[in-house]
C-alpha cells in the first residue's frame, strides 16, 4: 500500500525537518509532530520483525504490542535492499533503483549484490559498479538535513565506519546522540532479528530471544528519554521456507540470458531471443503452483515497485519477467546456492505487513 508504508513514513520526516518529499504523508504522524514539535525524532529499524510475527511471540502487554499505533506495508519486494532505502529516503524503489538482494545493472552487463559492492557470487569489490552506482539514489535523508544545515542528523548501523557494537552500544548511542543540544533526527538500523531468522527460523529460540530482548530494552531507553518521539519499525516480515530448484530443470536454465536475480521469493528472469512464450509456458506447468510469473510490462503498469520518476536503471533490472511467490512458502535457488531456514519478498502477509509502534516521549 503505496499510502501506507515506509516511503510515507519517511516523507513525514521529511515533511517535519523542513525537506521536500515527493509522496504522500501520514497524517496521524504529521499531527503528532507538529503537535508535540519534539527536539529528536529517532527511528529504530529491526530487520525482520514483522507485525505478525510480533503477535506471535509477545504478550498484549508488552512494550512493542502496547505502543503500536498502526500497521503499515513494507515496499515491494518486501526485503532490506528495497525497503530500507525507501526507509532512509522517502522514494519509492522504482524511484531509488536499489530493487533486490542482487540485482541487474544495464551499464556494466553484470548482478551486482548491491550493499556488499560485490559482483553476484563474487567476494571483491566491483570498481565497474563503484563507477556507476551514482545512478543509484545514495542521498538519504540525514544527508540531506545535515546540508541543509538548520537542524542535525546521524545514522547509526553494525557495519561500516562508526559502527556500533551489539544492541546495548546502540541504544546507549541514541541516548547519547538525544542528550545533544539542537533539533535532530536519529536513524539507527539493527540487522537482527532478521540474521537469526535466516539461520535459524522465524519462531526459533534464538529469533523469539532477540525480539523480546529487544521489546524489553527499548522500553528500558524510552523510560530514560526526554523531548523525544521514537518510532520502532521494521523493512519486512519473515516466514520459514522450503526450496525449489531451478538447476533441475536445464532446459529452462539454457532459455536465460543471464542468471536469475533479485530475492529467492521474487525471481527476475531475462530470457533469449525467441524463447520467451516457451518460458513462460514451461516455468508455469513447472512452479505454477508457487509462483506467478508476470511480465515486464504487467510490473510497469500495476506500479507494483511504486510511482515516481523511474530511475534510470529500474527497468533492465527487471529483465523480461518477474516470478513472484505469492500463495506458497516456497524459494527459487540452485542446489549449490544459498538456502535459508526463513525468507522473505515474496507477497504473503507475513512478509509485507511492519509494525508503527510510536512512543512519545514529550512533554
């Protein structure tokens, strides 16, 4: 729901430090900030936590299920390449390009796995992406308030130069970070539990650990925190899985271009002069039961990746068709790739649908 999801979220911060932002709003969101007009906005993304899954594993009187105001949709796919970045832009992925896990870039012929830099399948840096990744929308929104220079911004993430170390050293940087003096906004990232999800599944001890870890220790930072409004939030739900194999299926490997690309539950497909209704005929009697196969131009017109000004590299990176996962737990890999216990970006509820738990704490 392109008017309720994470790019709406973002425009409303945008809206409240005084950038522009080129969709709609939430109103409730507008109102409580100009209401309430508190000197630090924070936003703590947990990778992974779903709504549901926050339904599944916590109390109704637990600090995450109590302060939810709202249930909102991720983007589309519903996974961390897309969703974040529509998180720490306010665009749509049609708009900010970076559409999947791997993902197809027209100017240098190659998969590029976007946050690693790295080539599909490969360990080193790609200097050909680095070249061309301006193309991509890097700006986010804490670049932006901090050029415009009237109020501050800061991101706070595991990896990366001034990462932090482990959740407490993030929680204990955002009460840092809010103590300061002046108008600021705070984004801070955490990639569980969606790594424990992935390794582990979506309801295993480890995974329900570290969501009540977090409900817990939230609530502890909130209780601590002054002339501040906190949104907790995630990029995407979760659901365990089960694997398909394409490589069982030679023939249909040797009607691609180039190799699959994007998420396991959402599968771009590029396909050889001369062989497209033979593919569609042949993946349909294959993983029709699983997967929904659509066109190009079918995810063009239903504006299934958002509305906006196209980026220049969003549609080769769709390639000729998109399989989507829509009725089924299942995922499309090879034999030797790489199989997760829990996935997501497919187009289940469990996956799409994020909490909006809002905690304020003015005055």
């Amino acid at each position: 729901n392109y008017n309720e999801c994470l790019t709406n979220l973002a425009c409303s911060i945008r809206k409240y430090f005084g950038l522009d932002y080129k969709h709609n709003t939430l109103k409730y969101i507008d109102d409580l900030l100009e209401e309430k007009q508190p000197k630090n906005v924070v936003c703590i993304l947990f990778d992974g936590m779903g709504s549901n899954i926050i339904d599944k594993v916590l109390d109704k009187d637990d600090f995450f299920i109590k302060n939810r105001k709202h249930i909102l949709t991720s983007v589309f796919p519903a996974t961390t390449t897309a969703a974040t970045t529509s998180m720490r832009t306010g665009l749509n992925p049609c708009e900010h390009g970076w559409l999947g896990w791997n993902t197809y870039i027209k100017p240098i012929d190659k998969i590029i796995t976007l946050f690693n830099n790295c080539e599909y399948n490969k360990e080193e840096v790609s200097e050909e992406f680095l070249n061309v990744k301006n193309l991509l929308v890097t700006k986010t929104i804490v670049n932006e308030i901090n050029e415009k220079g009237q109020f501050s911004g800061v991101e706070l993430f595991p990896f990366g130069e001034n990462n932090y170390d482990g959740l407490d050293d993030m929680l204990n940087r955002i009460s840092i970070e809010c103590s300061k003096d002046g108008k600021k906004y705070v984004y801070a990232y955490d990639d569980n539990p969606d790594h424990a999800m992935h390794e582990f599944g979506c309801y295993s001890d480890e995974s329900v650990n570290l969501i009540k870890e977090r409900n817990a220790k939230v609530e502890e930072l909130c209780n601590k925190l002054e002339d501040t409004i906190i949104f907790v939030i995630a990029d995407h739900g979760h659901l365990d899985s089960e694997y398909l194999y394409l490589d069982d299926c030679p023939e249909l490997i040797d009607m691609l271009e180039r190799d699959i690309s994007l998420e396991q539950r959402t599968v771009s497909f590029k396909i050889k002069d001369g062989f497209h209704d033979k593919f569609l005929k042949m993946f349909t009697d294959i993983f029709g039961e699983c997967f929904t196969l659509y066109d190009k131009e079918e995810v063009i017109n239903s504006k299934l990746f958002g509305d906006g000004d196209e980026n220049i590299l969003f549609r080769d990176a769709l390639g000729d068709f998109i399989a989507i996962s829509e009725n089924s737990n299942k995922c499309l890999s090879y034999h030797n790739g790489v199989h997760f216990a829990s996935n997501h970006a497919g187009y289940l509820d469990d996956e799409i649908y994020i909490p909006l738990i809002v905690i304020d704490k003015t005055k």
